[in-house]
C-alpha cells in the first residue's frame, strides 16, 4: 500500500498487483482447505475470499479491487442460492447424514468409532472392512465392530453374506445413487 500512496504513476502496476494478491489470497483459501481436509460448503469459502478482497477495496480504493470484490460476493450469494436450493442428484443429502449421526451418536462409547466409519462410508458408499480400516486408521476388531452396530441401526448394509471379504454399503446412500439407473423392462418374445 506504500505504493499506492507514493506514486501514481505507477497506478496500474499497483493495482495489478492488489488485484494478484487478492487471487493469490483465494487460492491459499482453497490450499489449506485441501491440505487440512476440511469438510465444509465451498460457497463459504467464496465469502470469506470476498470479504477479505472488499477489505482490501476500502483500504486502497480502486478500479479493479471493488469490482472483484463486488464479482466475488455476487458469485457466493449466486452459489449459495442457485447450488444449494437445486435438487442433489448422486449427492448425500446433508439431513440424511446428520440424522445418521444422530442415531450413532445414541451408541454411547462405540459412537466415536462408528461415526468415523460413517464419515467414511459418506465418502465412498461401498466398502469393504478392509477399506475402512485404511481409510479411517481403526485397527480391524473396532471396523467390524462399529459396522455391526450401523448394520443393527439400519445404516449399512452387508451385500455379500460371506465370512471373508465383505462389502457393505451406505444403504440409504446407496439407494439415492441407485435412483433412476434400473434397467427398463423389455418385453421377452
């Protein structure tokens, strides 16, 4: 900002270089949500990258910064209108999972292991015991434990009734990836 308040000639460089800072400031938002695996709406990430580009607006005005800002806040409100309230088709639904959790969370003690497995059958609806194991870092005893208890609450299913090698399936998820995809009925002559 010393710039832009020395030398106004170099106007445009100025600006251009705000206006990469606030891009750059947007990617590092994106960064640290991929690096540390956080799990939250990705229009929300939208508004905390407009509110700190329309900080930077008030603090230097100027041609680029306020209409980037301006693009910015109008692209979340347009996301979290448009995406959000639109039908989820293959998705999870957010109430389906959070009413899962609820139910696991009535488990008592058990519920912290099999509310990481439900994470992870979020995440891929069909694994098998072994999957699970590598995806959430429990030893095998407490994956097959915690899948018992989601299969008793109705939350998974077991599909291939073996003793070795089992998958199971997110049911409900399942069945929400399974809408519309059976084959049609063909007349047999």
């Amino acid at each position: 900002m010393t710039l832009a308040r020395d030398a106004e000639p170099n106007r445009a460089q100025v600006e251009g270089l705000h206006a990469l800072g606030t891009m750059l400031f947007g990617a590092g938002i994106w960064l640290v949500a991929q690096i540390y695996h956080i799990d939250e709406l990705y229009p929300n990430a939208f508004l905390v990258w407009s509110l700190g580009a329309l900080a930077l607006a008030w603090a230097m005005p100027s041609r680029v910064q306020a209409p980037l800002a301006l693009f910015l806040i109008t692209f979340w409100a347009g996301v979290e209108t448009l995406q959000f309230r639109a039908p989820m088709h293959g998705a999870l639904p957010p109430e389906l999972a959070s009413a899962d959790a609820q139910r696991i969370e009535g488990l008592g003690r058990a519920a912290v292991s099999a509310l990481e497995i439900h994470r992870a059958l979020q995440r891929q609806p069909l694994a098998t015991a072994a999957s699970l194991v590598a995806a959430t870092g429990l030893t095998p005893a407490t994956v097959n434990k915690s899948l018992a208890h989601l299969e008793r609450l109705g939350v998974v299913t077991e599909l291939t009734r073996k003793q070795r090698g089992r998958v199971f399936s997110y049911a409900r998820y399942a069945d929400i990836l399974n809408e519309g995809m059976a084959l049609p009925d063909r007349e047999r002559p």
